[in-house]
C-alpha cells in the first residue's frame, strides 16, 4: 500500500469497519430469518454497479427482481420446449432470454443489465423447490442486500463531512 496521509488512512480505516458492520448486521439478519446470505450479498453487488443514490438502487432492485422473475420463466418455458424440439430447447432459451436483456441496456429504470443478470444468475443457483415463492423469496433477501448496500455508502459519505483533509 502506497504511504498516505493520516486522514486519508483513517477515512480509509472508518469506511472498511463500516462496509464490514453493514455486511455482518445484514448477514446476521438473514440467518436470523433464516434467508440466505449469499442471495443477500447478490444484491450488495446489484447495488454496487450503479454509482451510489437511491435512484440506482430502485433500478438495481427492479432489475434483480425482474431478473429472478426472468429466471423463472426461462425454467418454464425450458421445461416446455424440451419435449418439443430436445436439447436445442436450451440454447433457444438463453438465446432469448440474453437478447431481452441486452437489448434493455440504457433504458432509465430497467437498463442495469449487470442487474439482470446477477438475478438470473440467483434464481437458478438458488433451485428453489417451489418456483413462485422462490421469486418472492430470493426477491426479497437481494432487495435486503440492496438496502444493505445502500446503508454502506450512505453511512461512509456521511462519517467524512467535517474533517479537515
């Protein structure tokens, strides 16, 4: 690490416990609901690839949402075009699927395609046994991981106004 100036060190010192206090309150609130923790962490990314406002976090949430969604609908529609066509039933639904998304990039509210698919990518690592509550579900502990982030940046653009740099 290259030699920085004493506030500097301690900016970067009191933004490390933050991240780390958020993460560990979020986490702790998941296994206390018995949700997972890693979908949670799914959202703190969503939320992270979007600059820091509130505005981006609504669009990172309605994009995972809506990507979770996606995924259960790609599942669908794969279950029925198996018996239909075979194995190409697969690159047919990807196929369709990534083309949807990609083809939303740069529309205001739903053009967070990272979003997307960081939500796609939940819904299928997360098998839930039952589709539709496992939309609800998954929806719900990634929004806590987007509130969680959103706490992070807010609490570490807050802690530094003041201080004499």
């Amino acid at each position: 690490m290259t030699a920085q100036s004493p506030v500097l060190w301690g900016k970067y010192i009191r933004d490390t416990l933050i991240a780390a206090t958020v993460a560990s309150a979020a986490a702790f609130t998941c296994y206390m609901l018995e949700l997972p923790p890693w979908a949670m962490f799914v959202g703190w990314v969503a939320f992270f690839t979007q600059p820091n406002s509130a505005s981006s976090a609504i669009s990172s949430g309605v994009c995972i949402a809506l990507g979770i969604l996606m995924g259960m609908t790609a599942a669908i529609v794969n279950t029925l075009l198996q018996p239909v066509v075979g194995g190409i039933a697969f690159a047919v639904t990807v196929f369709s699927v990534a083309f949807l998304v990609v083809s939303l990039r740069g529309l205001p509210l739903v053009g967070n395609i990272i979003a997307w698919f960081l939500g796609l990518i939940t819904f299928f690592a997360a098998h839930p046994a039952n589709a539709l509550s496992g939309v609800i579900g998954l929806t719900i502990v990634t929004a806590l991981g987007i509130l969680a982030g959103y706490c992070c940046s807010y609490l570490q653009s807050i802690t530094g106004e003041g201080n004499a740099t």
